[in-house]
C-alpha cells in the first residue's frame, strides 16, 4: 500500500538499489540494449551487459552514464524507471523518496538532469548526496565526530577522494581516472604490444584475474583471445601481471596525486587523525590487486580496503535514509 525510501548509487559501471527496511535489493550493470531502428529498449542490466560487443548493427548496447554523469538523459530515466519497477516499491497512493549518490564536482546542469531523471522514472522527493562522503558512512566510519576520516571511492568513471569531519566533506577532489580506465589502458596495451583486438569485458577479465599495480605483488598469467590486427584472424596470446602493471602505472598514478593533493590542504590536526585511523578505500576500484599497497607506500600512512567495497555507497545510503528527514535540507527537490 505504502511506497518505501529507496537510495541509488547510480553508478558508470553498476547501479545498486538499497530499499529501506530490507537492504541492497538490486546490484546490475548500467547498460541498455536498444534497437537502433525503433528507439525501443530490449534488455536492460546483466542481460544488456552479456551483448556488449556482440550485438548486430541494428542493436547498441549503450552505457547512459560516463565519468559519473548522465551522457544519455533519455536511456538513463529508461533505465531507472526497468530498475524502480523490477523492485516494486511504488505504492498504491505514494510514490517512493529516493536518495541518489553524485561525484563531489559535477555541475548544477549535471545535478538537475540526475533528480529529473530519478523524478521521471517515479520518484517523489528526490535528495542528492556526495558519494565520497555516503561511501565513507557505508564503510562504517564515524564522520559525525569532530576527527579526520579520509576515504578514497574509486568507482568505474570517477574517483573520489575525501576528508571528512564533523559529518561534512573539509577537503576533496573528483577525477575522471577510475576502473574503465584501467580497462581501456588494457586494451590499448595489447593493441599496441600485441597488435591484437580485444573487447572491453576480455580487458576487463584481464584487470580482474592478472592485473595488479603495485611491483612484484603479483605473478600470474593468463591466456586470451582477440583479433589479430594483421591477419584480420583470431589468435590467441598469454599475457602476465608485470606487463599489466606497467600498462596501468600512469593511470594509477594519477589517483596517488589525487589522494597526495587532497592530504596537502587537508588541515594538520585532520592529518593527525588520518595517521592514526589510516585510509579506507570503497568502490569496485579498490579490488584491483596492490592498490592498498600502493597508496599506503606513497601516502605513508596505513590504507585498508572497507568490507564489500562495492556496496559501501548503497549501504552508506541505507543508513542515511533511517535518518532521512535531518539530511541536509539544501539537498532536497
């Protein structure tokens, strides 16, 4: 009879719904299959990922949301709208109140198109927080007490990095450097090495089993298969962990100076704190192999990876929501 709060981490990679009084409810990828010819969506979430790459000419499996921003306004409120309605919470008379998670440096025109979209696809009252800062809530930390929280969300499109004290965001930065970069500097990688093509979900295969960016951390190998750029025929090559690396050192560079950036105006008494409670890292992102290895060794200061990183932003929505009525007011359609 009555419609519930959901919260939405509407993310590049996966959207996640976490529905009040019952916990994460949907986890699928944000992809939707459409036919070019008609404009009509055929599959939206895990049965749209499975065509990447794989769909003739007159169907497109398109991602709606790029570097954490609505790229395709009308594909993103079709999906959400397949995603609200698989979780049946509109109620008879009421319409649900959804919290959506955005990077911390997206624009107004960018905000607006989230809570219309979120509006259009049956929501009431739509409230906007800051990712990094509902990341760090989910990952259990206490951001409510006056002390520095430090918290590094490296999601599919961007990476956040965040201070946190007194329940509010001192020092931030937002980068478009994230997990589908990782698989794109892959996939450059083995075109340019190799001369082989191959597809994002083999790139992504890749940085799952063998990756890592942190030297000596890892030895494994792994075979693949792609096009070869010469013959035009398939071919199929082994590729290890240390050419990997060397593949995404830059990217994962840019993420340390991120991080080193955010540290340097952070204020001392926050530094103090950070170097006792260390840095958590949420996202997809942080399941890279050495990442945590990596930023401790640069940042010198102790880095721990948060429980179910992936969940972390659902989560951290769930919690905001039992007290959705003292969310910050400015935050709300």
């Amino acid at each position: 009879m009555f419609s519930r709060d959901i919260g939405i981490d509407l993310g590049t990679a996966n959207v996640l719904i976490h529905l009040k009084g019952k916990g994460i409810v949907l986890n699928e990828p944000s992809v939707v299959a459409m036919d070019r010819n008609t404009g009509k969506v055929l599959e939206v979430g895990e049965a749209a990922r499975k065509m990447v790459g794989r769909t003739p000419g007159n169907i497109a499996a398109i991602r709606p949301l790029k570097d954490g921003v609505i790229a395709d306004f009308d594909v993103t409120e079709a999906m959400l709208k397949h995603f609200i309605n698989k979780i049946n919470v509109k109620g008879f008379l009421a319409k649900p109140r959804i919290l959506i998670c955005c990077p911390t440096n997206i624009t107004k025109v960018e905000q607006k198109a989230i809570k219309e979209a979120a509006e259009k696809s049956g929501g009431k009252k739509i409230y906007l927080e800051e990712e990094p800062k509902v990341a760090a809530i989910g990952a259990g930390m206490e951001i409510f007490q006056p002390s520095g929280n430090m918290v590094v969300d490296i999601g599919g499109g961007t990476t956040d990095v965040a201070v946190l004290s007194m329940g509010d965001i001192v020092t931030s930065e937002s980068i478009k450097m994230a997990g589908d970069n990782f698989d794109s500097e892959i996939l450059q990688y083995i075109k340019k090495q190799y001369k082989l093509l191959i597809g994002e979900r083999t790139a992504e295969e890749i940085k799952i089993n063998v990756a890592t960016v942190f030297q000596g951390s890892r030895n494994e190998e792994m075979e693949i298969r792609g096009r070869d750029m010469v013959s035009g025929l398939p071919r199929t090559i082994t590729v290890n962990s240390k050419e990997i690396e060397e593949a995404l050192r830059e990217s994962v560079y840019l993420i340390v100076q991120a991080a080193k950036s955010v540290l340097e105006r952070t204020p001392p008494e926050l530094s103090a704190d950070i170097i006792d409670r260390g840095v958590i890292l949420t996202g997809g992102g942080a399941l890279i192999h050495g990442i945590d290895e990596l930023l401790a060794e640069e940042l010198k200061v102790p880095v721990f990876i948060a429980e179910e990183p992936m969940n972390c932003v659902a989560k951290g929505t769930g919690m905001m929501l039992e007290n959705i009525d003292k969310v910050n007011q400015k935050n709300v359609i």
